[in-house]
C-alpha cells in the first residue's frame, strides 16, 4: 500500500477546528449543479474572489489537464436483522474484499461475531472475519454482477449523517461522469459539473482526465488522535491508467484536481519531478501542511468538516492559516458548507 512518510509536525486537531453555524450545511442541492457559489483563492496574493461555478472556464486555460476521479456511488447502506435473533442492523458496505465478500461497519456490531447470519430481505450475509479496528468481514450468498444487482435493490445511498433531507436526492450524490462502481460516499467537488460545462471546457483545449479511488474509511474517517501525525489513514483502491498518465505527462500547462481524493492519487504515483507513473492499488496517503506537492499545481475542493483530514490537506495545498481565513470568510458571507454546498479553486 503507498503511504508518505510523514511531515514533522505540532498540529494537533484542533488545529484545524472552526466554528460552523449549523444552518450552512447545506442539506439539499442546487437545482442547477453549476449554479453553485465557487470562491476563488489565490496562494501568491492570499486573496479571495466570489463568483459562480460555471465561471470555472474564466480560471481555466488551453494546455491544462482537469484531472476527475470517476468512482461511482453504490447503495451501500443496508438495513437487514440477524437470523438468529431478529436485531436490526445498519450495514456499510466499505469496499469489496472478493467476489462475494465485502469490508463493512455493522451498528450495533459488538455482538455480530464471525458465524453470525443476517439477512437482507431474502439475501444472507455471514460475518466471516472481524478486524482490528472493529470492521466486519461479510461474505454474501451471492456474488459478481448478480449481488451489485441486489444491493440496487435493497441498498440505499449513504447520505452523510449530517444531510437529514433523506433518501429523495440520492441521484443528485453522484457525478454526470461517475463510471467504476465501488464508493462509500461521493466525491463530493466533482459533483459540481454538468455535461454541458465539460463540453466547453474541452473545447477550451483543456483535457479532462478520468482516474479512480473508491471513497471508504479512509477519506470520511474522523480523527481522533490528539497529534494530527498520530493518524493512520486507511488504504482506499485507486487506478490511474497508463492513458491518463500519457496525457498528463505530456500537458503544456497546469494540473488541476478535481476534489482531494484526484489529488491523493496523483500525489500517490508522482516521482519527486511530478512525473507520473501509471499504477493500481491501495493509497493510504496521508497529506497535512509540511508536505510538499510534487505534481498537482491546482485544486477544485468543497467547504469539508472541521478536524478533517480533508481540511489538513486542503490546508498542506495553500497554509492552514489562509485557509481557515477562508473558511471565515465563508461563514460571514454565508456560502453553503459540506457534500451539497459550494465549492472552492485554490490556484
């Protein structure tokens, strides 16, 4: 599994808290996709703009690589009981282990221990394996396409908690290019895009470039350690073909990612000159301020939760204190916060 060796740092967590009033989280989406707010910032002059989303082509240039993470969102939140005794369970489906086997968070899970059964309205399940951070291993009565085909069926989209509106804006929590089946949550920047505002930043001479890392623990996991250091990043799967690497190597002018789970991979498989090498696997990197970026020049990222690792990177790309003054700026200006607010480019 890649990982990074880790910057020296005193950052603890809370470090990276600020205050967030709780009607800004945004709890459904925009009618329009690229109607959102998008706030400019810029690193050199550590100054702020505020436009629209779909003023992105403004910011953009010939000879620059868009570089989208084409993961898809899957059903994964299942609602079965156990055999034996009838307990409802909430099951999380975090990523597939094998054909018909799947890494998942069960609640209440203290008491499903391996041999235990649970069905799922006429599909079973047995707890085969429990992990050292409490993840139950479940492997299915089914397999392949057949168990996708169920989990359409049973599933529900895993909303974040902090989205009460429900079930009724499940097709809104994907991207218009989501392709690869696999994710736990969405990857959430790219959400922003239309079909049409791709087509004309193509026609810019800007490439768009897909890559993929299935969204699981290690991106929405929460921290909780004191020291930011003392995190463990889980492994989340990534590929980047040989064809997107060609293309990114080969651009005249800057890479911008797509959300941080684009950046992650990209900053997974450079080499210390920013050159890309095409690969598959598991990342568990780990990016927080006293990194240094070796290949991403440009970043799309939505407003992300306090004490997150998604704010530590977003905070290692400009500096924790611009970036918390960004966020204040936010707030004062009352831009929509989390998976269906509004967005920013950091350049």
């Amino acid at each position: 599994m890649i990982k990074n060796k880790l910057p020296d740092t005193d950052l603890t967590t809370k470090d990276f808290y600020y205050d967030l009033p709780p009607e800004l989280i945004a709890q459904s989406p925009l009618e329009e996709r690229d109607s959102s707010r998008l706030m400019i910032i810029d690193r050199g002059t550590e100054t702020f703009a505020h436009r629209i989303f779909k003023d992105i082509i403004e910011y953009l240039h010939e000879g620059d690589v868009l570089v989208i993470n084409d993961s898809k969102v899957i059903p994964a939140r299942l609602f079965g009981v156990k055999e034996e005794t009838g307990t409802k369970l909430e099951v999380l489906l975090l990523r597939q282990r094998g054909v018909d086997i799947w890494e998942t968070i069960i609640r209440p899970g203290k008491r499903t221990k391996p041999g235990t059964v649970i069905e799922f309205g006429g599909v079973k399940a047995e707890v085969i394996k429990i992990t050292d951070d409490g993840n139950r291993y479940l492997k299915f009565n089914k397999s392949g396409i057949e168990l996708y085909n169920v989990f359409e069926t049973i599933g529900n989209v895993p909303l974040p908690p902090y989205i009460t509106s429900g079930e009724r804006f499940k097709e809104r929590y994907q991207t218009v290019y989501a392709k690869q089946e696999g994710s736990a949550a969405a990857p959430t920047a790219g959400l922003h895009f239309t079909v049409e505002l791709m087509e004309k930043i193509k026609n810019m001479g800007v490439k768009i470039v897909p890559v993929m890392l299935h969204v699981g623990l290690g991106t929405f996991r929460p921290v909780k350690a004191e020291k930011i250091s003392e995190h463990i990043m889980h492994g989340e799967y990534f590929e980047l073909s040989g064809e997107s690497a060609k293309i990114i190597n080969n651009r005249t002018g800057r890479l911008i990612a797509v959300g941080t789970t684009s950046c992650r991979v990209i900053e997974s498989v450079a080499d210390e000159n920013g050159r890309i090498t095409p690969a598959y696997g598991d990342t568990g990197i780990f990016i927080y301020p006293g990194y240094k970026f070796k290949a991403v020049d440009a970043l799309i990222t939505n407003f992300h939760l306090p004490e997150s690792t998604l704010l530590m990177l977003v905070s290692a790309f400009s500096s924790r204190e611009l970036i918390l003054k960004a966020y204040e700026e936010a707030v004062k200006e009352k831009y929509r916060f989390f998976s269906f607010g509004d967005a920013m480019l950091i350049q």
